[in-house]
C-alpha cells in the first residue's frame, strides 16, 4: 500500500522541485546513518528534517529551522536533518517521498510533523508535543472541550482500571498530532453521554455529531486506532492533498466521485451519495473530487476523464482500479448498486494496456496484455523494467539496458534462458496477480526462471551492465552469464566477449556511461 499510496499522492499534490545553498555552524544536528538510530532512539523528543540540498522549500525552510533550534534548544527538544541525497537508506526507511519531510521522533518513534514552516510556528508545535497527551475532563470543561477540534475523543474509564488509561494514553500519544484526547473517571458523564466505564464517545462537527465505542473489556490502543480511523473520517469529504493521507492509511478502498464543482447538480448529487456512503461504512470510503483540478487522476483510474461526473473505486492495497462506466439515469443508484457488486467481489479490476507492439528490439516491450506471455514465461529468468517516459534515471538507463538485451540476444546460449524486457508503467497497468509494489521509476525485477515461482526478486545495485548481468547470473533460475566486452572492441553485434570482433562501431559513447 505504501508506495503506491506515495504515488498517488504525488498525482494529487505538487511535488517540489527545485535549487542550492550549504550553510555554516548550527544548532541543527546532522544526522548520517552512522549516529541516526542513536539519536532518535535516545532524545524523547525531537524534530527530524529529511531533504535535499537542491530543494527550494528545504532552502526556504533552512533560516526558519535554524532559528526554531536555537530557541528550542531552552526546552531541550532538538531538531537535526538528514541530507537524502547522502543518506538514501535512512530516507527510504522513513518512506520519504518529498522534500522537506519532517518528523517528530519520540524514543525512536516517528509521527509526521503536521505544523507550520515557521520558526515561531515550529517552537509553538514543538512545545506543545511536551505537554500531556491526554487532557483531564469533567462535566465543567466537556462542552468547551468538546468544541477543541472537528474530532475530539474522550476516554470514561475508573481511576482504577489501569489497563484501558494506559491503552488510551498510548494511543493518544501516538495520535497527538492530530487528534485531541481527554479522559474522564466520571460514570454518571459517561452515562449522560449514552456510555459505560470503559467507554469512548467521539464528538465530531460533522454527519452525526455523537458516536460511541463500548468494548466488553478494557479499552484497546489497537481498537481506539480503528474506531478512530473510521470515524474522523466524514462520509463523503471532498478529498485534497491535505486529507488524503488519512484515506490511504486506512487501508479501505476509496471510491471517487468526480464532480465539476460548478455543477449545478453537486449538491443533490452529495447528499444522495453521503446515504450511499453510510450504507458502505466501514467497508470503503467515499469522497468528492474537484475534476476540473484533478482530471488526470480519473485517467488514472481507467476513467475517459472528459466528461462529469464520473466514479471509480481504487483499493488502497493493490492499487486496483473499477472504474463505473456506466452512470445509468440515476447516479446514486448506479453507484450502490455498483458498490454491492465491488464489496461482494463480483467485479473485475480494470487494466489498462499499450497497444501489442511488434517487437524489433532485443529488449522485449512488455503491455499488460501480453504481460504472463513474457513475464511468466517459465522457462526464462525475465528481467523487468518498469519505467516511464518523462523519467530521467529511465533515460539514462536505457542504452546500458539496450546494450544488455543485445548481450543476452545475440549469445545463443544465454538467448534460450534469459528475456530482456521493460513495460512502460504509465501506459500500463501492473496485473494484481504479479503482485509487485511499484515506488518508483525504474523499477527493475527479476523473475526467475521455474512454474513454482511467481515471487519477483527486486534489482537494488548500480545501473552499470556488468553489475546486471551479475545480478541475473547470481539471482536467476538458470545463472546464466554474458561477458561484456571491452569498451574499446565494441561492437554492433557483439556476442560473448571472447568472440568479440574489433570493429569500432556507434555504440562506443554508450560505454562511456558505463
Ligand atoms: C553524526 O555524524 C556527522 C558526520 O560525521 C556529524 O557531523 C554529526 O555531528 C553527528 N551527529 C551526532 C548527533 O553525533
């Protein structure tokens, strides 16, 4: 789920690109992987930064975290960075996908940093983190309490029942940066709120503004965590950059509705598909989408994306798309009945394909309709590039890659047990039986060779030829090999390096890459 959801969210959010700048002495601790876990482990509370020295919020943000370190440093909460163009696997671990990301780390624990770019901003975020995470409510301070955030969930549970305060309270703590918690020790308030000891109301500013948990024992963090995934979420929310997160981490499928917001229909529209959504609570979440803004998303999802509105649902998991493709006279209706049929299991993911191409390269094009022809063809290891065409490592690749192919093609040995391929990923839709997490272009794989295997084995080396063919010797069913031969004897149709001819030839500048 999580790289795809990282995908998506670029779609919906604009990534930073941006320019350069270092800086001199500082409170802002550098992190590398070598004293990293120490650090994080160790502060109980700290803001980590993770950029890139060429990005231009992380350069706008610089002067502002440094400032918010020096006054930080009087509350003895530190803030420290780490380059990721330098540290790739600290940043990976953390699943950055843009920069600056920031965390709050609390004894190795993260939470992403949900406050403002400031300094002032930061130092108020950041001292706030120190305060409790579980605020003390009584029948005095429930009404104003209640009114602290669009969602705000009270904890009732006796003095005594240590189990369900220190669940609610680790739950808190790991919500605190978006969620407000109180607790209470007062049976006659949880009754008046329609509760048990232990018990849970949450009081929202939308759809019904009351809703309970009772559990039959002790309050659970694992519990809290659902019953607050489910329902800070509104029926059906318009759905942005900013909320979008809370969808994809709940792992529910999301069901789209693409709506011109001119429409003079939208309002009748939503109030008749928010009945729908509660029908489907807890099973999927629903939103709205600006179409005009966000047309390519319906794209995206297999939709014609020119005409709204329209409707599509996407697991979260998979990345499986349904798009509706049929509106029929009445939306709501088409779209419950459409959504009885998805819950079920009775519809097919729709998958987009390039048109078969003919093949007249050594290295395979590879659409979705031909995908088990070439990818599950068993009797091959099968390297696989997923790439796309505005991508520059894909770019760069390409003529180390073609170079590989034509290794692989031109030895007759190695021909008969290794396939060269690459899909375009943004054409082409990944089949959910292949089962592969795409995070990234390229996305090199390898599918050995064998019936028995359908697992992929994920390409993390150089992008060098001799470090590929290693990898396909080493990692493939049948280790086969190819030489490669000397940049200086390349050939056009070179074979094996030992056979090698001499002849100079076009092909020398891609050596050079090498
Ligand atoms: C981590 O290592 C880097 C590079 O050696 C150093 O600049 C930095 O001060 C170290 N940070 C900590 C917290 O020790």
């Amino acid at each position: 789920m999580r790289g795809f959801a990282a995908w998506t969210l670029v779609a919906l959010a604009a990534a930073c690109v941006c320019g350069a700048t270092e800086e001199a002495s500082s409170n802002v601790v550098t992190l590398t992987k070598e004293n990293y876990s120490q650090f994080v482990v160790e502060e109980p509370l700290s803001l980590v930064e993770f950029y890139a020295p060429w990005c231009g919020h992380c350069q706008a943000l610089a002067p502002q975290y440094e400032e918010a370190a020096t006054e930080l440093l009087k509350s003895d909460i530190k803030l420290a960075k780490v380059d990721c163009t330098q540290e790739e696997g600290l940043c990976n671990d953390n699943d950055v996908t843009g920069f600056p990301t920031l965390k709050v780390f609390r004894h190795g624990q993260s939470t992403p940093y949900s406050g403002p770019r400031k300094a002032d901003g930061i130092v108020s975020y950041m001292s706030k983190q120190k305060l409790p995470a579980v605020s003390p409510v009584s029948s005095e301070n429930l009404e104003e309490f209640k009114k602290k955030d669009k969602f705000v969930l009270v904890g009732f549970c006796d003095e005594l029942d240590e189990t369900s305060i220190k669940e609610l309270k680790a739950f808190a703590e790991a919500n605190r940066d978006s969620l407000v918690v109180g607790l209470s020790h007062s049976d006659a308030l949880a009754a008046e709120n329609g509760v048990r000891l232990p018990g849970v109301v949450a009081f929202r500013s939308f759809d019904e503004p009351q809703v309970k948990l009772q559990l039959a024992g002790s309050l659970s963090q694992t519990e809290l965590q659902k019953f607050y995934e489910l329902e800070s979420l509104p029926l059906l929310d318009e759905v942005s950059a900013e909320n979008f997160m809370k969808y994809a981490m709940s792992g529910l499928p999301l069901a789209y509705y693409f709506v011109d917001p001119q429409s003079p229909t939208r309002q009748a529209e939503i109030e008749k598909l928010t009945e729908v959504a509660k029908a489907f609570r807890g099973k999927l979440n629903m939103v709205s989408i600006d179409a005009v803004k966000f047309g390519s998303h319906a794209k995206a999802l297999n939709l014609p994306g020119d005409a709204w509105p329209a409707f599509a649902v996407q697991s979260m998991d998979t990345g499986a798309k349904y798009p509706l493709t049929d509106l029929g006279k009445d939306l709501a209706s088409s779209v419950h009945a459409f959504l009885t049929k998805f819950v079920g299991g009775e519809l097919q993911p729709s998958l987009k394909s390039g048109a078969v191409p003919e093949q007249t390269s050594p290295v395979i094009t590879v659409v979705t309709d031909e995908f088990d022809k070439w990818v599950f063809d068993d009797a091959k290891d099968v390297l696989l590039e997923l790439y796309a065409p505005w991508c520059g490592h894909c770019k760069r690749l390409a003529p180390t890659y073609e170079k590989l192919a034509e290794l692989y093609s031109t030895d007759a040995d190695a021909a008969k047990l290794v396939t060269i391929a690459k899909m375009d990923g943004t054409e082409n839709d990944i089949p959910p039986h292949a089962d592969i997490t795409l995070t990234g272009f390229p996305t090199i794989l390898l599918k050995p060779a064998g019936a028995s295997v359908r697992e992929f084995v994920k390409y993390e080396g150089d992008r060098t030829i001799e470090s590929l063919i290693d990898f396909i010797a080493t990692k493939g069913t049948h280790k086969a090999s190819v030489t490669v031969p000397e940049a200086e004897e390349a050939t056009t149709s070179s074979t094996v390096a030992s056979t090698a001819s001499a002849t100079p030839s076009a092909d020398a500048t891609e050596h050079d890459e090498l």
